[in-house]
C-alpha cells in the first residue's frame, strides 16, 4: 500500500493555519507522536498527524472542518473501533483523530497537566503533550518507526522516569489491558534492538508493577471462578 508523504514543520503549521480559519469556533486539541516531537524539536518531518481530543464536540466540529477542506477517509484504518477515532488525508497529510484516547491509552488529567506548550492557530489552539507521555503513547503503537523515536527521545531528552511510571499504574488501573506489560516489553525491544540505556531502577520497578497487576488479575480471576461454581450449586 502506498505511504503518505512526509511533511515538515512549515508544512503543518501552514495545515493548522488553514484548519483554524476555517473552523467556526475555538477547539482545544492535544498533539501526540511525530507532531508533538516536531514542537519539541526531536523530530523534523512526520507522516502523520496525531490529534487527541478531551470533548466531542471539539472532536466533530475539528472532523466537519477537515471534510469542508476536501479530507477524505483514509485507506488506512484505526484497529480499535470501541473508542471513537477517524482516519483522514486531507492532501499529502493525514490526520488520525481521537477523542479521550488513543487506541487503549487514556487522555488524563495528569497528562494534561504535564503540557509543555500551547500555540494558537486562529481558532486551533494546539496543546503539546511531555516527552514522557509522547514515549507512553508512542509504546501503544508500537510500530518500527515509534521504536526509533522513541529511542531518540530517551538519548536526546532528561526524562522524568518517575512520571513516566506513575502513568504507568494510572493507566494500568484504567484499562481492562496490562498496559505496564506493553511498554515493559516495548522497553526491553529498544535496549535489545537499539542498545537504548534504559535506568536499571526503573526497569526493576516497572517488572514489580506488572508482577503486581498480574498477581491481582489472576487473584480476580480465580475469585470470580469460585463465585460462579457458588452460583451454580
């Protein structure tokens, strides 16, 4: 399948211009993956645009607005169709749109907290999230290409660890997935594959919380099991 072109940091910016005279009304959104790393300046070229949004109504009204522009639904599709998320190319960019998460991870309180910088395009006012929550968000999608980034931001960047565990479990608690799980794995990917240094008192603290919720999980489990033979009998 064809790949979309990559753009620049002018190019996008010229994008979130034209978005944001035409929309109608403000809308917030929250910028993750390559977009926010080129804010950041981590990253200088994207292929596409990744958008979180907290309200429906600033999802819908920024969705309407692309189709306005001439966006058209993406070849590509989003795996996840239990949360509310839209593929869209709008000439040599495409935009993946979503609305409180992105495929299983959460927009929450403490992530948007953590924004590093607010740029106003007219009526799109662009929030950036931390280069924690890029390496979080970016461990969902796992591709090659987030491997890679993510690689760059641990050796560029004087990562809070600490927040990046605390995520962690708080994202671990609000999804029926073992989120600690995924990005322990995709960790220890980097270190194997790219020789990524990753801190050794991390590393340990993040294997403790997977032990943890996967002790628990089974403990529920085994709990639910003897409920049911109860019910049964």
């Amino acid at each position: 399948m064809e790949e979309k072109k990559r753009i620049d940091m002018k190019e996008q910016e010229d994008l979130f211009n034209l978005i944001g005279k035409t929309l109608k009304k403000k809308v917030e959104c929250y910028v993750v993956g390559g977009t926010a790393m080129m804010f950041l300046n981590l990253k200088k070229t994207t292929k596409d645009i990744d958008i979180v949004f907290k309200e429906t109504e600033d999802y819908e009204t920024f969705r309407e607005t692309l189709i306005s522009l001439g966006a058209k639904e993406s070849k590509f599709k989003i795996e996840n169709r239990q949360k509310v998320s839209s593929m869209l190319d709008l000439g040599e960019a495409r935009f993946d749109l979503f609305l409180d998460y992105l495929i299983y991870f959460k927009l929450t309180p403490t992530i948007i907290f953590r924004v590093r910088e607010v740029h106003e395009f007219f009526n799109m006012i662009v929030k950036v999230v931390s280069p924690e929550d890029i390496i979080l968000f970016k461990s969902m999608a796992d591709r090659e290409s987030d491997r890679i980034d993510v690689s760059d931001i641990i050796k560029k960047m004087n990562l809070n660890w600490s927040v990046i565990l605390e995520e962690t479990e708080l994202q671990t608690k609000n999804s029926e997935y073992f989120f600690s799980a995924f990005l322990y794995n995709f960790l220890l990917g980097l270190k194997e594959d790219f020789k990524t240094e990753i801190p050794r008192e991390f590393t340990k603290k993040l294997e403790k919380l997977t032990e943890k919720v996967l002790i628990a999980t089974r403990e529920r489990l085994k709990s639910k099991e003897k409920n049911g033979r109860k019910k049964r009998n």
